[in-house]
C-alpha cells in the first residue's frame, strides 16, 4: 500500500472524501439508470401492446429477487455498524454474507433468463424484450462490480484495515439495491 | 450572399427579414463589446511607473457597466424571441389551405417525388413518380408529406429557406408556396451515408401552362 | 469513517512521503498529478495532430475535389465522411477535453489549492489508462475492415445503428466503444476533480479564495457527470442495436430513432459548457495577472457560470429543431437557448471589464487570453442566429453552422489550450519560453483561423450544406465563386498548420535550451507560484504545506508596494 | 457530523419486507389502477426507507442530497423534453406512423394467438434475395435493370444485368470483386461502393449467384 497523500485526509466539506466520491458517483449512476428507465417509460407507455410482453415475466423471480437484495442490503448495514465500533471480523463476515446475496440473485437471474431464452423471448424478440434485458443487465452488472470490490472491502476488514470503507460499499450497494427496487415494479408487476 | 440567393418562397422573405433583426440586434452588441475591449487594451496597457487600479466589481457606479447592458441584452433577447416565434409558427405550425399535395420520400441516396397528376389527388392512378426532380407551379400553395425508407435525410430547398428532416417510420407535414419559376437546388442535409454527396435533386417551378404541359407529358398511360 | 474525521492539521505531518518517479516503467506507473497531467497533454497534441491532418485530408478534397492529396491519395465519398465524423470526435473528445479538463485539470487543482495530489491518485491513474485505451480503439477504428465510421460524431440511427445502412459495421462499433471508453475516464477523472477541490483545500482557503479556473473545471466536471449519464445508457443501446439486432431506435421494431437525438444532445449541449467553461477560467486567470487587476466581481462570475451551467440543461433540443420534433416544443427551447446568451454575454462583460484600469502586459499568454474573448464573441454572436428556431430553419447544417461552432471551439481547444500552454509552461517545465517565436505562432495562427471561417460562413449563407464530399452534384452550389472561397479557406488552414510548426520548434526549443525559469515569472498570486518550477513530487515539502490568508486576484493593492499580494503570504 | 445514529435495522428491514409482499400482492386484486399505486408508490416508499435509513442520508449534509436530488431532477427534465417526441405517436404536423402500426400490430396479435408476438428469425440462413431487394435494388432495380430509384440519378449508370451484353465481359470473380471492394478495384464507377464489410465470403457468393441468375445463362 501506498501512502496517502495530504490531500486524501482533508476535509473542507465536513463529509469524509470517500463518502462524497460516492456521492458523486451515485449521482452519475443515477443518471445513467434514469436515462436508461426513462427511455423505458416513455416507450411503455407509448406501447400499450407492450403489457401483451410483459405478462410473460415471472414476478415470482423478480419478488425473490427484491427479498435476496433487500436481505444483502440489511447485512449491508449491519457491516457498516461492526466496522463503525471497530470490529473489522464481525463486518467482513457481514460482506460475506451481502455477496452471498449477491450470488443468489445472479444464479436466480441466471435460471429466470435461461427459461425465458428457452420459450424464445430473447433480446430481439420485441423492443420490450431488449429493455428488459438491458436495465436488468446493467443491473446486474452494477451486481457484480459490487461483489468484486466487497470482497476486496472485506479482506482488508478482516485485518482491521480500511474499515471506512465498508461504509463506503454499503452505500454503493444499497444504491444497487433501490436500482432493483425501482426496476421491480417497472419490469415484473406493471403488466 | 444570402442577398444573392432568390427568395423563391412566400415565407423566404420573412426568414431573411427574422436574420437581418438577429444581425442588427446581436451586430450592436458585438460591435460595442469589441470596440470597449480594444478600447480598454489600448487605453490601460502598461505603461512605466503607473499602477492598476485596485477595483473588487462592487462598486455600485462601476457595476452599473455590467447589469445595465446585462438587462439589455435580455430586451434584444426578447424583441429576437418575438421575431422567431412568428416566423417559426409561419413555416412549421400552421398549414394553409393547399392547392396541391405531394409525397416527398428520401432513401440512400436519391429523392421520390410523387406528384398529384391531373385530378390534383394523390395515391390515384395518375400519379407522378419523378426520381431527383420536383416539378411544382408557381403561386400554388404545396402540402408535402416528408418520409424516410431507411435512414435519416433533410428535405432542403435553400431558396425556399425552408428544411425539413425526414424520419423513417413517420410522415411529416408541411407546406410551402412557390413565388418564382427556374430550377433549384433540392438538398439532403443531414448525412445518410457514402452517398450523401451524391443525393442532389432539382426543383423546376413553373408557370401554369409549363405545369400542365409537364403533368400531360408525363402522366403514365393507364 | 471514524478515521477520516481525524484532525487534519495532526494527520499532514505524518502521512507522506516523497518518492519521486525513476526510470520509464515508473513514469508510466506514476499517481502523481503532475505526471498523469503531461500523459494527457501529450495524448491530446498527438490526437490534435491527427484530428489537424484530417481536416488538411478534407479541405484539400473540399478545395480540388478528385485530385490526390498528398500523404493521403484519392478521397473517396466514405473515407471523406469517416475523415469528417472522425475529426470531429477527435477534436471535442480526444482534444478539447483531455487537454482542457484533464490535463489542466491535474496540473493545477491541487497545485492552486495547495494540496500535495488528487485525493484518488490511483483512481486518477485509472482514468488515463482508460482514456489512452478509448484512444487506440478510435486510431483502431479508423483501419479496420470497411473503413472508420463515417456518419457524423452525432452518430445518429438508423445510420449509425445498421452496417447495411453505413457499411462501416465494425467500425461504427469501435467508434461507439471508443467514445463510451472515454466518458469512463471522465468520470472517473471528473469525481477526483469535483472531491479534490471541495475537500482538499489548503488551510484557510475558503470557497471563494479558489482561482476562478479550478472551480470552472469543477464546474465542467459536475456538468459533464450529470449529463452523461442518459447517453451511456443511449450508447449501450445503440451498440445492441448494432451488434445484438436489437430495434431500439429501429421504426419498425417499435424503437424510435429521436429517442437517440434526444440523449445525445442532453448531453451534447452541456458538453460544449464542459469545455468552455475551462476556457474561460484560464483566460480570465491569465487577463487579472497581466492586467494586473482583481477580477471584476469574482462572486458574480462564479454565480453566473453556475447559473450558465443550469440553463444549459433546458437547451438542448435547439440542435433538433428541424430534425422532426414537435414544433411546438421548439418554442419552448428556443426561448430558453436566448436567455442563456445572457449570462454567457455577462461572463464576456465581467473579462472584459477587468481590463478597465489595469496596466495591460502584452505577453504571449495574454495575447491568447485576448484572442480567446475576441473570437468567442464571434462565435457567441452567431449562435443567436442558430437559436432563434425561424433563422435556424435555412441555416440549420449548412457552414453557417459549421463556421459558427469552430469559432466557438476554436477559441476553447486552441487558442485557450496555447493560452493555458505558454501561461503554465515555466511552471510546467521549470523553462520559460520564447515570446517572439511565441508571437510569430500566434498571429500566424489568428489570423488563418478567421481567413478560414469567414469565408465558410459566407457559403453557409450561400446554401452550403455540411459533409458533402464534392459539390459537384449540385448547380447552385458548384459556381466558381463558391469554389474560389473553399480554395481560400484551404490555403488559410496550410498556413496555420504551417504556423504549428514554430510552435513545435519553439516548445521543443524552450524544453532543451530555454531559460530556466524561476517560482514566480508573472507575479502571480496564486498558489502554485509559490513551489519550485517545475514541482517536486508532493509539490511542497509536507512541513511547509501552504495556508491561505486571501483571495487569488489581489493585483493592485493601493496600500502596498508591490502591485502582487499571493495567497500564501501572511498579512 | 456524529456516527451514533441508533437506526433499528431489523425493524427498517421487516418494513421492507412487508412492503413487498404488499407490492407482490397488489396486482392479484386485477385493478390496474391499483398495482400501479402499489407498485410504484410502495417502490418509492422502499426508496425513502433505504435511501434514510441504510444510507445515513437523513444524517449527512445537504450537500450530498442536493447532489442526488439535482440528478434526479435532470431525469425528469429529461423525460419531460423528449415525451412529447418518443411517447407520443402524433404531434403538431407529423405523425409516427410506425409506432403506430406497431400499436395496431401487437393488439392484433394479441387477439389472435398469444404467443405469435415472439418472431425469431433463423439464425445462419443467408437471404440473398432479400439482401439484393434490400440493398442493390436501390441503384440497380429490383428486376436487376439498372433502373432502380437510386440509380437513375447516377452517372455512369448502374449496371444492367439482364443485359446479355454486360455478361459477355464478367465473370463471378469480377462481380464478387465488385461487390465486396467497390466499382474502383475493377475499373468500373466509384459510384458502386464497397459492400465486404457487411458479407463473409459465403454470402458473397450467394449474392453473386442471384445477380447471376439474371443473366442470360441464369435463364
């Protein structure tokens, strides 16, 4: 590791640096998913045959989905309260189980969307189609960038190191978890 | 230059009318605000011994420099949003009742021009297909329904003044009156690929007898 | 967290440490601001010499259409719309940004803050290897199999979505990747600029004690990172289309080919403030230090760039109003595209008056400075007639339009980077550079430009549409008055290319040879003026980091001796 | 900024749960307007809940939610720009007739099989025809006489292949070179542009065969 630089430890704002990267970075995400969901809406809306579609998802999938995330979220926080009073191994346990969660959602998006490639409603089938497998895709892939830089959080967690940043991931992953919040309704239920 | 191009049109008049305001206003402004900048160059460049002045921007005789033009510039603003909007509505929002209706429809790389025949309706059996020719009669009012086949193009007549993209997938309306005869310049303005260049068209305006003469010429024998 | 909330004044005597890059695996390697700062400033000269031979490659078409140019040969149709698409993408986001934002942006942040680095050093590593990927896959997309994409930096569908439309399949895909690669960068770069400047100030400098031109880079920054986002989303979704099958902006799938110009240009509007705003800063840096003046109002500036910033996200369907959107909402946008000339002409008003009353040096930066505020007029000027939507009707996509935005980028990417560029270069390169050589380049570079885009905006107002390879194909426009003027517009760009050379010569020449340059060679108040030049790795020794007592333009002071007062120095 | 706000997490977390359910279940009650309340407005109430609870947002400075809520309100402003284009089909003027026709297509479809909607093209056939329809017709007509629309604009004028005179001086390997490097790598127009990029080597001898067939020993 590295030193840190002066700069790093200053904080004229009053919010830690790290902290108000994320910020900033939630607030670039939020207007990628927003164009992406807005480009959405405003074609379901002008596609009422898209509801024909949409009937074919399995809100059953999306509905263990949002448990398994809002689960991983919980663990999530209760990560960032080990880490915050000091108890690096309490709170690299926690990530564990938040990837854990993470995994569970990949491998149950994974057996969702084998299903509905078998019935033939791949991406090309209809524009509808190509939403769905691209919000949910880029969601997932937001899934996965944060399983792979928790498990890094959590290693150095485990040896007491870093532990702001466990804060920091769970940010990141609760902004992952209100992405599906949102994407839920928009996807599974509104038909 | 832009005098030296016809006014083919009954609303091109108005377009350049709407572009010699903007050049007047904005021309005033540029004028002033380039001859105050060299103006102070050459009056505060440096010269031995003399300092600069020690001036924050708050002084509320010297900050008058700044709001005053400031408001005016949103005056000019709005005398060149009136001006606009008119001319805008003009062309692009209303229709006048038409004389004619034609089918412009753009595709890699060449204009289709499906003129009314004899009967003055379109989609009948006398209709005009014409590729890169557009024949209209002079002092008629035109509707034209725009469509793409395939990629983006620009219906665009500059002596018209008048442009209008066309999107594959709808049909845009609009309409335009010629005022001259002669041969014109039909454009593609917006790129639509390797032959872009090559996607010219011409427009003949004709007087009455010239019109009807070319729509008995070319009507297809049934 | 806890930890980050530990004194700061302690935690500055303990934390660092200096080692400096050795060696050339080390330079590549290196965190530090400074380093990665040259990384981009070279990455975009050399894309900027790339995107100039383009448009030697297509004006010399433009002027002798057919013949061979040389170093190039025979221009066909689609090689002239890759040259054209390609130039432009270059430029904005190979040249203007990374010289501008980033490179400026990493040299003088944290220098001009006094704050030792950016506060993600490495993620400020990242953000060059991204960007210098995103610049081979676009020189990669210029040579593959059919050819580099070639339907305009708009890349608007169905054009740009389907091979069978733009024949360029492979290359219209690594364009898109190219460009998608490059807004990572800047995010990633753009959350280093944005914390560093709010968090890492140097003790005692407050909000309004930082030089107007790292907020304007901040401010860019922010504006680039809430704009961007809907194209990603956008880009990803064209890039389906063309490589999935997918229909997102195909008609007949259902998709609409205006969703793509409505994202583009959320963004694409904001993203000319992205980088003017930059401009502006080290012009109006550069003018309070030679004119010797405090800046006319800093907190109106400030406040007027925030609110310039604002209102660029309500114009931005001004570039649609022909291209099939409601006519209606063309009113609305219309109205707001007028009312944003006003706080750009306020920021115009506020340089310009700093002047009054100063004791004006003509140096070299500051006749770029100058420069820029003479012919950005121009091409602010000229917009007026582009957003009012009745003039737009005739002049949308002609050269009108063309000449009206090169005199708007021209200023930023050019005359604002050699402005930035001889201001910066003592400090830079710890060398001063040759005023007269730097002279010769600047009137031989000023005065071309506008003998090549005068001329374009009389063709514009001729009826000349944009990216036509010959005009040959249409009789209004092939008249030899026409055809005289793209000859004189060509011979304008030889010679300013020309003139390039003298900066090349004088650069290189100032690096191996010059006159070494010492701290402070324009009495500057700002920070970075108080370490050594060039910076040592840390830019100053951790125990004389240094603290902030006032604002950076204090020039002229009535009550002290010398007409300079920097930031640093205690009352 | 203090770090001791004492959040009860299980507490916000069974909310959430049984926001859930309730947003599962509303949809079984059939009334549109009802799921979408429960759909969305439960999303938004999700949201709040996270967003206050899990991110400390309630506790950390107004700069951070003034971030967030700018970006959020640059998607509306956003949507609120380009609605009247993509989610309407009509406007002032102009109409979207594609979108509309898919409109009418998909209601169509849906009365008359359920399951028709999902149209998957063979992967791996080449259609030549449609490839020829689609791309040479343009220029050299659909009967393949050089009297497409494009094409009678064009000077030299695309080639005629139903003209017995033109196959005198060709032979496939000329005309594969021609379509895939363009009219100029066999000295003829620079008007035929090159097309390689689009076809693999296969392909391109289906499409020579196809213009082949119109020649005379095609017939």
């Amino acid at each position: 590791m590295s030193v840190k630089p002066i700069a790093t430890t200053r904080s004229a704002t009053g919010i830690p640096t790290g902290r108000l990267a994320v910020w900033w970075l939630l607030a670039s995400e939020v207007v990628i998913f927003g164009g992406l969901l807005g480009s959405y809406i405003m074609h379901r809306m002008g596609h009422p045959e898209w509801a024909e579609a949409a009937v074919h998802t399995n809100t059953w999938f999306g509905a263990f989905n949002t448990f398994v995330l809002l689960t991983s979220s919980f663990t999530a926080v209760l990560a960032h309260q080990a880490a915050e009073s000091g108890q690096g191994k309490k709170a690299a346990k926690y990530l564990l189980l938040t990837m854990g969660g993470a995994l569970t959602f990949l491998l149950v998006k994974s057996v969702e969307w084998t299903i509905e490639i078998s019935h033939g409603y791949t991406i090309t089938a209809n524009t509808f189609w190509s939403f769905y497998y691209t919000a949910a895709g880029l969601h997932g892939l937001h899934v996965i960038a944060g399983a792979i830089i928790m498990g890094f959080v959590a290693a150095d967690a485990w040896r007491g190191e870093e532990l702001q940043r466990v804060e920091l991931i769970g940010i990141y992953w609760h902004f992952v978890d209100l992405v599906w919040i949102f994407l839920f309704p928009l996807l599974y239920i509104a038909k | 230059m832009i005098e030296m191009l016809q006014q083919a049109s009954s609303y091109a008049a108005d377009v350049d009318g709407l572009v010699i305001l903007v050049a007047v206003l904005s021309g005033f402004w540029f004028f002033i605000a380039q001859a105050v900048f060299f103006g102070l160059i050459f009056r505060y460049r440096a010269k031995p011994g003399k300092k600069s002045k020690y001036v924050t921007g708050r002084e509320k005789h010297l900050n008058r420099w700044i709001s005053f033009p400031h408001g005016l510039v949103l005056v000019c603003d709005i005398f060149i949003i009136i001006g606009s909007v008119n001319v805008w509505y003009n062309i692009k929002q209303q229709l006048p009742e038409a004389d004619r209706v034609v089918r412009i429809t753009g595709q890699q790389w060449a204009w289709t021009f499906q003129h009314p025949g004899s009967d003055g309706e379109l989609d009948t059996g006398d209709d005009i297909y014409a590729v890169d020719e557009l024949h209209v009669e002079v002092d008629k009012t035109y509707h034209f329904l725009l469509e793409a086949r395939d990629v983006l193009h620009s219906f665009s007549v500059p002596v018209f003044r008048l442009k209008q993209d066309a999107l594959p997938g709808r049909s845009i309306t609009g309409w335009f009156r010629p005022t001259l005869t002669g041969e014109f310049d039909v454009q593609c303005a917006e790129i639509c690929g390797i032959g872009h260049g090559l996607m010219a068209a011409r427009i003949f305006i004709t007087d009455e007898a010239g019109h009807a003469a070319w729509v008995t010429q070319n009507t297809p024998n049934p | 967290m806890a930890q980050a909330t530990v004194d700061v004044q302690h935690a500055e005597h303990d934390v660092h440490e200096h080692h400096g890059p050795q060696g050339v695996l080390k330079y590549l390697w290196s965190t530090d601001h400074k380093v990665i700062a040259m990384q981009y400033l070279f990455t975009g000269m050399f894309m900027a010499v790339v995107g100039g031979f383009m448009a030697y490659v297509f004006r010399m078409q433009l002027a002798f259409p057919g013949s061979s140019v040389p170093g190039f040969g025979i221009v066909s149709p689609g090689e002239y719309n890759a040259l054209v698409t390609n130039h432009g993408t270059i430029m904005i986001f190979w040249v203007a940004m990374p010289v501008l934002i980033a490179a400026f942006g990493n040299f003088l942040i944290p220098l001009m803050i006094g704050a030792d680095d950016m506060v993600f050093p490495r993620i400020n590593r990242l953000s060059f290897q991204v960007f210098f990927l995103s610049a081979l896959v676009i020189l990669g997309s210029l040579f593959v199999e059919g050819g580099g994409f070639g339907g305009a930096w708009t890349a608007y569908p169905p054009l740009s979505a389907q091979g069978m439309y733009n024949q360029t399949p492979l290359g219209a895909t690594l364009w898109l990747i190219g460009v998608a690669l490059e807004f990572v960068a800047f995010l990633l770069g753009g959350i280093n600029f944005i914390t560093t400047l709010m968090n890492a100030r140097a003790p005692g400098m407050k909000a309004y004690d930082v030089p107007l031109v790292c907020w304007m880079i901040v401010i860019a920054s922010i504006l680039f990172m809430l704009s961007v986002g809907p194209l990603i989303a956008g880009a990803v979704m064209l890039l389906f289309d063309q490589t999935l099958g997918t229909g997102f902006y195909d008609p007949a799938a259902g998709g609409d080919p205006i969703l793509w110009q409505h994202l583009f240009w959320f963004f694409g509007h904001p993203e000319v403030y992205v980088v003017l705003l930059p401009a502006i800063g080290i012009t109006i840096d550069i003018v309070a230090t030679f004119a010797r003046k405090k800046v006319f109002g800093y907190k109106l500036m400030l406040y007027t760039t925030v609110a310039t910033g604002v209102l660029s996200f309500f114009v931005w369907a001004h570039h649609q109003f022909i291209s099939g959107i409601d006519p209606r909402m063309a009113n609305v946008f219309m109205v707001t595209t007028l009312l944003i000339s006003v706080p750009i002409a306020e920021l115009m008003f506020v340089i310009i008056a700093t002047l009054y009353g100063g004791s004006i040096r003509l140096t070299t930066p500051m006749l770029w400075a100058l420069a820029f505020i003479a012919e950005f007029l121009i091409g602010g000027v000229t917009g007026i007639f582009l957003g009012a939507s009745g003039a737009d009707i005739y002049f949308h996509d002609t050269y009108f339009v063309l000449a009206h935005f090169h005199y708007t980028f021209f200023p930023i990417a050019i005359i604002g980077t050699f402005a930035a560029l001889t201001y910066w270069f003592p400090k830079m390169f710890g060398k001063m550079m040759s005023d007269t050589l730097g002279k010769i380049h600047f009137w031989g570079t000023i005065i071309p430009f506008n003998v090549i885009f005068i001329p374009l905006f009389v063709l514009g107002m001729g009826g000349q549409h944009r990216r036509i390879y010959n005009y040959q194909h249409f009789p209004d426009l092939a008249g030899a008055d026409f055809q005289l003027l793209r000859v004189i517009a060509t011979i304008a760009l030889l010679t300013m290319l020309a003139f390039q050379l003298v900066f090349f010569f004088n650069f290189l020449r100032s690096l191996l040879w010059g006159e070494k340059a010492p701290k402070n060679p324009w009495n500057a108040n700002t920070l970075e003026w108080t370490t050594e030049s060039p910076p040592p790795h840390g830019n100053w020794p951790p125990d004389q980091m240094p603290k902030v007592y006032r604002g950076p333009y204090e020039y002229g002071r009535p009550d002290r001796e010398p007409d300079f007062w920097p930031q640093d120095e205690p009352a | 900024m203090s770090d001791n706000h004492h959040v009860n997490y299980k507490r916000v977390y069974l909310w959430l749960l049984a926001l859930l359910v309730v947003s599962v279940a509303g949809p079984f009650i059939g009334i549109l307007s009802v799921t979408l309340i429960t759909a969305f407005g439960i999303a938004v109430v999700k949201a709040n809940l996270v967003i206050q609870n899990f991110m400390h947002l309630r506790w950390e400075k107004t700069l951070a939610k003034w971030v967030l809520i700018t970006s959020l309100a640059l998607m509306a402003l956003f949507v609120a720009g380009a609605a009247p284009d993509v989610m309407r089909h009509e406007g002032q003027n102009w109409v979207n007739v594609a979108a509309a026709d898919a409109v009418d297509r998909g209601v169509v479809d849906e009365h008359a099989e359920e399951e028709t909607d999902v149209a998957v093209a063979e992967p791996g056939v080449f259609d030549a025809v449609g490839q020829f329809n689609l791309i040479c017709a343009m220029c050299h007509g659909s009967a393949s006489d050089g009297m497409g629309a494009a094409g009678l604009a064009l000077d030299p004028r695309p080639a005629d292949f139903t003209d017995p005179a033109f196959w005198e001086t060709r032979d496939d390997q000329r005309v594969k070179t021609a379509i895939r490097d363009g009219g100029v790598a066999v000295g003829a127009s620079a008007l035929m542009a090159p097309w390689g990029a689009l076809y693999d080597d296969a392909q391109l001898d289906a499409l020579v065969e196809y213009v082949r067939s119109f020649g005379p020993t095609g017939q």
